[in-house]
C-alpha cells in the first residue's frame, strides 16, 4: 500500500475508532509501530486533533471534532455546495453559524483559481432572500443539542415588551421560515407539544435534575401526534381561496396541512381548529383581502368585521 493511500484510510480508521493504540494500527497496516507513528504525526500536521495518554492503559484518541478525509468535488457539486451554504448568510442567527462560516471559507479558499471566478460570477447573479428580522437567537444550538440529545431544557419565554415565562421543555426539531427559527418542543406546563419561536427564548440552561429520562422523540412521531391532537375547545374554520391567495397560504408552514388545491388553482380551507386562535385568523384572513371568502364560522366572520371597522375608525 503506499504511502498517500495509508494515510488516508489511518485518517478515515482513526475517526471511527475515536480511541485506540499504536499497536493496534501497526498490526491492521501491517507496519511496524515507528511507521505508524510517523504517520500520526503527519496527520496531527494536517489537523487530525490526537492526543496521547501514557501508561499501561494509555493510547491515542481524536479529541474535540473529528476531521473528515478529504473529498473530491465535481466543479457543479462545488458550486452547489458553496452556495447551500451561502445561502444561509442572511439569517441573522444560526444554531452552527461559526462552522458554518469556517466551512464556506475553507470550500473557498482551496478551490482552484478559475472555479473561484466562477463563483465570484455567480454571487452577483444567484440570491436566496428571506425577509431580514432584527434581534438574535442565541440558544440555538443548546436547542439543537438539546432536541438531538433528548434533553430537557428550562428556558425565559416572552414576547418584547412582555414579562417572560418560565417553561420547563424539550426541544424536538427546529426550522426556520420567513427569516425567524421555531422549535416544536413537548412543554410541561401545558402538557403537550408547542412551537416557540426561538428569537422569544431569552434565556435557556439544561435541566440537570430532570427524571425524564425518555429517548429522544422522533419528529415525524410528534407531528402525526399532534395532527391527531383534538384541539381544545373546538370551532370548524371553512373558507374559498383564489388562486392567489392558495399561493400565498401555501407559503405558510403552519397552514399547509388544512390546505386543498383544486384544478384550477384555488383552493379550500376546511379544518378544526381552537376558538382561542379566532383572534389570529381574522387578522390572517384581512391579509388575504378579496384572496378568499370565509364560509364559517360567524364569530370568525363578526371578528373579521369588529377589526376592519377598527381599522376605519383609525383613518377617518
């Protein structure tokens, strides 16, 4: 085997291992041990981070992140990869914002020259724009350990301007739409799933005397649960959509579910959903304007009508 190629399968055998010996890699290689410690030491060169312990029970492990090998990269599949992650660039929180950073200025940086240009082109002519929202999401990536990890996490919950609430939860999945970041969680105080939008998280810390000790939940589990879920207090929402307005309740995430489009484009809402969220909906249905016709129910239709007169009051 030579050398180069050694080298790369010692990087790939030494990341799955995590912990091994010098003895170990020497039989496997079938070298001797000086070999394999040369070769150790030109991988710590390139920045495979080991570390070694002496001592009757000692040896070598990968510490903090382990390094990928090295990939090859079709000119299409660079740019691809380049701007999936260049793309997220207008968010103004990420739960992994500084690798993703450090990943796309390594992918730059190492590419050849003529590629790079290409790039460079492209950028002037290729955006992924998403409306730019202020403030930060600093729990992010405790969200996203915590819902990978199955733990359970004591966070401050409240809008701007409003006294925060403590809640005792456990993330499951996160998701971003139309520039803020939600993370449907299972919450304690209300016993049930709910989504947090997670620029309202002011504070979080990992609960390190929860009992819960269930495995982490499975995401498509939890939405087919609460899709199942009777709403509390229950009222039947139906109304008629253009084909505009299916457009633009389409690009709801938390609509699309109740939403179905017919031949012609438009569409109907027919769902069950609770009385409390009338409030909601009716300024959602103003939005829509002449988009759709509301069929039911009349304290959605007289709600509609409480806000519009609201509305003209304020520009008589």
């Amino acid at each position: 085997m030579s050398k180069s190629k050694r080298l790369m399968e010692l990087m790939m055998t030494v990341n799955r291992k995590r912990r091994f010996k010098v003895r170990e890699l020497a039989d496997e290689f079938g070298v001797s041990t000086r070999t394999i410690l040369r070769d150790l030491q030109e991988l710590s060169e390139l920045g495979v981070p080991l570390y070694s312990e002496v001592g009757p029970h000692g040896g070598y492990q990968v510490i903090r992140e382990r390094v990928l090998p090295p990939i090859a990269f079709t000119e299409g599949e660079a740019a691809a990869m380049f701007f999936a992650v260049h793309s997220l660039r207008h968010y103004a929180s990420l739960p992994f914002e500084a690798e993703s950073a450090s990943a796309l200025k390594k992918f730059y940086l190492n590419m050849p020259g003529d590629i790079r240009e290409r790039i460079d082109s492209m950028k002037d002519r290729v955006d992924f724009l998403i409306p730019k929202r202020r403030g930060d999401t600093p729990c992010l990536p405790m969200l996203l350990d915590a819902a990978i990890c199955g733990k359970v996490l004591v966070i401050e919950y409240g809008a701007k301007g409003q006294e925060a609430e403590r809640r005792r939860i456990k993330p499951v999945s996160l998701y971003a739409n139309d520039g803020f970041w939600y993370c449907t969680a299972y919450c304690y105080l209300r016993e049930g799933y709910r989504v947090f939008r997670c620029d309202r998280i002011r504070a979080a810390a990992y609960d390190d005397a929860a009992s819960d000790m269930m495995a982490p939940l499975d995401p498509e589990q939890v939405r087919l649960d609460r899709e199942a879920a009777e709403p509390k207090d229950p009222v039947r929402l139906r109304a008629k959509l253009s084909r505009v307005g299916v457009q633009r309740c389409e690009s709801e995430h938390w609509l699309a579910p109740m939403l179905k489009v017919g031949e012609d484009g438009g569409g109907t809402i027919d769902a069950v959903v609770p009385r409390s969220e009338i409030p909601f909906f009716a300024e959602f249905f103003i939005a829509l304007g002449n988009e759709v016709i509301l069929k039911e129910p009349d304290e959605l239709k007289d709600a509609v009508r409480r806000k519009l007169v609201e509305l003209m009051d304020r520009y008589r």
